[in-house]
C-alpha cells in the first residue's frame, strides 16, 4: 500500500469518525397495548412520521417494539393496527444520554375491520378514557421547556385554563376559584398527602415539590366534573404517574441547582429479565453551601428527597410493582426590626416530614378482564413554632406538632364487553391514625389555649361505578355514581356522575358534564378544640362531607393540523359547606387559607358558587416552535350562617396566560440545540379582609374590619423567561438551564398583615426576581 493508498484510508476513517460523532444515535423501544385490557398488540406498525426513506418495525407476539440507532432530536411516532384507532405520538425527544421507553395505548375502533386515523384533538387528550371533558394531560417534557414551571408539574399546571396560583411562589393551586384545600393529589392510582417541601397537615401547597419530574410518567390534571372513579376532591385532581425504569439498559442522569443537587438511576435488576428499578434522590443546594459555610444569611431552607419505582412482571401471577416517596424539610428564620438590626421581631422554625410508599398488582383475569390492586402507606407529619416579643418578653405564640398515618387499599375491575362497552368497578378504604397538639398564645386574656390536643382515628370508605358506552361512532358517553362515607358521621353520599362526547365532524367536538362531588374536612378541623360555655370540647368531630354539584358545557375544534382550541363554560354549586354556627360570625371553609384548624363551633350550612368561561388556543409543538394561550373570566361567592352572599377569598375574576417557545438548532447538525420560553401571567388580584389599624394598635394584635373580604389586592402580572442549551455526544448529553421567574420585578401587594412590631399594616408582595439555574447530565 502506497503512501497515497494510507493517506486516502486515513482521511476515510478519520470522515467516519467525524460524522458518527456529529451524528448520536438513540434507541426508542416500547410496548403496544389494548387500552381497555392492556394486553400486548403483536403485529403493530410503528413508524416514524416523515422519515425517508421510511423507519418503521412492527411488534411481536407481546407488542413490544424497538427502533434502532435513531438520530437524535424531535420526531413523531405513528401506530396502527387493523380494528384500532391510529395514534401519532407528537413532538418525542431524543437525547444521546437516555433511551426512550414507551407504552402506548390504542382504542379499538367502532368498526373492528377499518382502519380509522384520528388526529388533532388526541394530542391533548387525558390519558383516562372515563374522562372526556375538563382534562388535561401533562407532559414531563412541557414541564421541563416551559418558562416557570421549573421542571415542577404543580407549577406546570398554573398555566391551564381555570387553573391559578397564589402570586407568592407556594404550590397552592387554585382551580376555578375554589380553595386551593379543596384539590387531590394522587400517585400511581391512590390518594396521597400533600407531596411538598414544608408542607402542614390539611394545607395542599408548599414551595416546593418532593416528587423530581424525572420520574413522572405523562400524568393528568382535572378542573371538573371528575369520572366516577375519583372522590374525596371538590376541585381538581392531580393524577401522578410514575415511569417504569428501563429494562434492558442502566442509565443515569445527575443535575446541580439552585433548586437541588440530584442523582436519578434506572435500569433492569438483571439482564434478560423484564423487571426494573428506578430511583432518585435530592439534597437541598444551598443547604450543602450552608454545611460547608459558603452562604450565610437566615432561613436557608434544607431539604431532602427520595423516590423510587421497582417493577416485577411475572409470567403467570401478573405485574407487581412497589414505589415510594420520602422527604423532609426544614426552616428556622428570624426577623429584626428594621431600623434597628438588634431588635429581634420574631422567629420561628418549621419542620415537615413525609413518607409514601405502595404496593401495585395488575393482573388480566382474561382475555377481556383485568383487576388493579394498591395497597399503600402514608406517613406525614409537620411541626411549626412561632416566637415574638409580648411585655417585655420573647415568648412562643404558637407550638404545633402534627402527625398522621394512613393505610389505604384500592382495588378496581376493569370489564371490556366489546369496543363498544366498557366498565368499572372499584373500592377505595382509606384508614387514618393522627396525633394533633397545639398550643397559642391569646393576647386579650394573656393565656395559653389549647387549639389541638387528639390521638385517635377516622376512615373514608368509598366505591364507584363506571359505564363507558360509545353510542355511535360520533357519540361517547360516560355514566356512573361514586359512594363515599366518613366514619365519623351517619350519612352516606351517593353521587351521580355523567359526561358525554359528540362529534360534529372530523374537527369539531361539543363536551357536556354533569357531577355531585363530596369531600372530607382536614382531621385538624373535625377534632378542633373549641372553648365554649367555660370548657373545650370538639363540636366539629361529627361534620359531614362538604359537596359539590358541577356542570360543563364544552367545545372544541382542531384548526389545523397542529392549532387546537376549547372553549369550556362551568357552574358549580357547594352546600353543606361547614361554618360558623355564631351568624356574627363570618366564617366559612371556603375561604380558610394558611390556619391549619379553626376555633369556631361549625355547622354544615353554608354555600358557594363558581360561574365562569375558559377558553384555550394551543399550537402544538412542531417545526421547532409552540405557543398555548389561556384566559379564564369567573366569579366566586360564598354564604354563610347570617344568609349574605359575599365574595370569596380567591375569587380573582380573571386569569391569562401567554406561553411560546422556540428551538434553534446550533452547528449544521442535531448535537446542539437552544430553547427560548417565555410566560406572560396576569392574575386577578386575590380578596381580603381590611384590618382595622386603630383597634389593632389599641388591642395589641390584629382586629378585622366587619366586612369580610371586601377589598381586592392587587392584580398580579409576571413575566418569565426561560433558556435551555442541550448537547448531545456519542454516549451522553448535558442540558444547561436558566429559568428567571419574575423578570421585570414587578412588587405587586398579595395580601396585608398587622405588625405588633411596627404597630403598621405592611405588605405581602408577590414572588421577587428570582434566577433558577440548574445543570444536568444524562449518562
């Protein structure tokens, strides 16, 4: 061989080289499955929209798949299979460092023999067919690219229609102007506690999320008008689903922020087999900077989390799973006055724990049958004292310890009669062991009382019904009825549940829905000790459900082929809504925000409503570029035991969202690309109850005007911005991020408080500037 031979073979491998790390590669596999039975489609054709020359395989005898040494970026799968309805996969990210792993579901079709391609709409669809209106799926990838969410999916959410915040940064999440308190949080198909950082016992917010959304699975959110399934929520259900780990590869991805350093793993226990481990763990940032004295200031928030997914299928005895969540938290902060740093004002320290973990078992009893069965544990506990200056002195104005265990078991049957007809029939027991104290300081006779001081326990037991029947090709109904009882009264509430789904044609759709929800009162309010008639007692132990009756009226049309838009009008009615049973005083569950309990005697009296319109235009991500538009127009008032109807608390009128996105891609190839995200947010302002300043001077603590809820803060307008840098190499990728929330600093008062201090009434501003920067690699 010639020098000029060597020269030319060196030139050739080096040009191979070059391209193949230009060029990374991933791997996409998956399982296709039966909807209803979640049994295996062999013969499946998956593939890969707009690839040419064409890139596609088809299942096998179990309906798994793989598509192999697929370049990195964006593409869109399709799968059809004669008697089903096709389903395109939109917008699915490849990145080097990470397997894609799917389970995609089809619906039979109406008529078994065609072929039907349904396109638009299914994009934004739930992930629950009982659902068919007032749902919205939430996409893990959504969360990680829009402005704001921070990689949080209960941040995520506040950028639906109907669906708001609270301005101050906290996780609390406001649907259709109800309490925040009236939500549900769900994971993996059961109720949970409230999964945030720094979270107390009866409250659903908290500024941070310990669930990392690395392990969320496409989960979904509902505003109303909830399927049979569901119970014990008012409002909203956040439905979480975590991701089976990959089973035939370990992976890894590690990150660094401002929000945590993390470690995720995953992978199968042994090659060959089918069963997988995914975990996480996270350690608050800037409480490592404080251990190794980096930063110093106070109220450093230290925090840690865990969670994992461990999936075992069996050939014979069905699938088990066994997943988990853990986390605590903690804050010691101190104020001083501000003219003079000397003077301590107030301190106080909070420390909050949470332990989730369950057991999943799916198993087909045939070949039209199959039976869902969680068996789960949860532990949540949260203390919180409070110190100020009183007569010279620095004494504790309230000392709470709270805990609480639950034991819940589920168990659902999932009957497929034919594509036509489909039901459900669940249970849910729900056993609940708590031991509240708390102590506060009442200022007027210069006492300690008793708010909380109860060991004891309570149930739920439920059970629901579901008819899904597909009328005709055009017209989808769902029927059913939820019953739920509390332990700790008489009464059983069964509730009627309706929705239906009717196409006016390929584009257009109008949704109806009717439903009767209940829900239980926080356990701190049933067991509030009230002191009455010179002694404390418990008048509140026996309360019944509090209810709601919803209505929704919908419509919905695909644009284009990426353009969709809803439009949904709502009325809800809430009776049996616990109260004051003083008419003097104004006191109503509707409106109870950051108090855990109250110290009223309540009755089961009072009422609310909802009336509002929602409208949604979302361009779909494609060609690099997305835009969602939302604006929500509603009115929220409540009564009480005196007969007045009133504004409610988080009756903020109007909500607007504006969110766009677009990828660039940097170089000539796919290795690297920029994301710019922006988020507009206007919020109405949230209503409060004027202090009186004269009276609170005189009093020494703060006095209320007598109109509750009369004045409107102010109106919240934020403006985020978010930057995403991600390269792809050969065998990993690095993804860089900065999140700015609140970019033109806007200060808009929230709420007000008294001051003893001061002797002023001084402002709650909205959520300051705040940089979220973050680093991670997958590997």
């Amino acid at each position: 061989m010639n020098k000029k031979q060597i020269s030319t073979l060196f030139s050739c491998l080096f040009l191979v080289f070059t391209l193949a790390a230009q060029q990374p590669t991933q791997n996409i596999r998956g399982t296709v499955i039966d909807a209803d039975t979640k049994s295996g489609i062999p013969f499946a054709n998956v593939n890969i929209l707009n690839s040419d020359p064409l890139i596609g395989t088809t299942t096998d005898l179990d309906g798994n798949f793989v598509l192999e040494n697929i370049a990195v970026g964006r593409i869109d799968l399709r799968v059809s299979y004669i008697g089903y309805e096709n389903k395109v996969i939109p917008n699915i990210l490849l990145i080097s460092g990470k397997e894609k792993v799917l389970t995609i579901e089809l619906n039979e079709s109406f008529y078994q023999l065609e072929e039907v391609v349904v396109e638009g709409s299914k994009k934004n669809e739930s992930n629950n067919e009982m659902a068919l209106m007032s749902s919205k799926k939430l996409s893990i990838e959504e969360s990680k690219r829009y402005a704001g969410a921070i990689s949080d999916p209960a941040r995520l959410v506040s950028s639906f229609a109907g669906v708001a915040n609270e301005g101050s940064g906290n996780n609390d999440i406001i649907v259709r102007g109800n309490n925040p308190r009236f939500i549900q949080w769900r994971l993996e198909g059961v109720e949970i506690p409230n999964p945030n950082h720094f979270a107390i016992e009866g409250l659903t917010g908290g500024p941070i999320s310990a669930l990392n959304s690395q392990m969320l699975a496409n989960s979904d959110f509902y505003t109303g008008a909830f399927a049979p399934e569901y119970g014990n929520a008012l409002s909203g259900i956040f439905d979480m689903k975590l991701r089976k780990g990959n089973d035939k590869k370990r992976e890894y991805s590690a990150s660094i922020g401002v929000l945590g350093t993390d470690l995720t793993a995953e992978g199968p226990f042994k090659k060959g087999k089918n069963s997988s481990y995914l975990a996480n763990y996270r350690y608050s940032t800037l409480s490592l900077l404080d251990n190794f004295g980096i930063v110093d200031f106070g109220g450093v928030p230290k925090y840690q989390d865990f969670s994992f997914k461990l999936n075992f299928p069996s050939n014979k005895a069905g699938v088990f799973s066994v997943f988990g969540l853990g986390g605590n938290s903690s804050i010691n902060s101190t104020y001083f006055e501000s003219e003079k740093e000397e003077v301590l004002t107030e301190e106080f320290e909070q420390k909050s724990n949470l332990t989730i973990t369950g057991l999943n078992h799916f198993i087909p009893l045939n070949d039209k049958t199959y039976l869902k069965t969680t068996l789960s544990y949860a532990m949540n506990g949260s203390e919180y004292t409070e110190s100020r200056p009183f007569n010279q002195s620095f004494i504790n104005f309230h000392e709470t310890n709270l805990s609480k265990e639950t034991f819940r078991l589920a168990t659902t049957a999932h009957y497929k009669h034919s594509s036509r007809h489909k039901f459900q029939l669940g249970i849910i027991q729900s056993d609940m062991h708590f031991n509240f104290e708390n102590e506060y300081f009442d200022i007027t006779t210069e006492k300690y009382l008793n708010g909380q001081n109860n060991k004891g326990s309570a149930s739920l037991s439920q059970a629901f019904a579901t008819w899904n029947w597909r009328v005709t090709e055009s017209l989808t109904t769902v029927n059913g009825a939820h019953a739920i009882k509390s332990a700790l009264n008489e009464r059983i509430f069964v509730e009627a549940r309706s929705a239906l789904r009717y196409a006016l044609n390929e584009h257009k759709t109008l949704t109806a829905g009717f439903g009767m929800h209940s829900k239980m009162a926080s356990l701190p309010n049933h067991y509030a000790l009230v002191n009455e008639n010179g002694g404390y007692h418990t008048p509140n132990k026996n309360l019944e459900l509090l209810q709601a009756t919803h209505y929704v009226l919908g419509y919905e049309q695909i644009l284009s082929k990426n353009l969709f838009l809803k439009v949904e009008a709502y009325y809800q009615e809430l009776y049996n809504i616990p109260s004051a049973r003083n008419p003097e005083i104004n006191y109503s569950l509707i409106n109870q925000h950051d108090d855990i309990f109250t110290n009223h005697h309540l009755v089961n009296n009072g009422e609310g409503k909802n009336i509002g319109l929602e409208a949604t235009l979302e361009r779909f991500f494609a060609n690099d570029y997305y835009f969602l538009i939302t604006a929500s127009l509603y009115d929220s008032k409540y009564k009480t035991t005196d007969g007045k109807w009133r504004d409610a608390r988080f009756n903020g009128n109007y909500i607007a969202n504006l969110l766009a996105g677009k990828e660039y891609k940097v170089g000539k190839t796919n290795n690297k690309t920029l994301g710019i995200n922006t988020k507009v947010n206007l919020l109405g302002g949230r209503r409060y109850t004027p202090i009186n300043l004269e009276k609170s001077i005189e009093e020494g603590h703060t006095v209320y005007e007598d109109n509750p809820y009369s004045k409107k803060a102010d109106d919240i307008f934020s403006l985020n911005i978010a930057l995403n840098y991600r390269i792809n190499k050969e065998k990993l990728s690095h993804e860089f991020k900065m999140d700015v929330q609140n970019v033109t600093m806007q200060a808009a008062a929230i709420d007000y408080y008294y001051n003893e201090a001061s002797r002023e009434i001084e402002e709650i501003n909205q959520l300051s500037m705040l940089p979220i920067l973050s680093y991670t690699v997958h590997f």
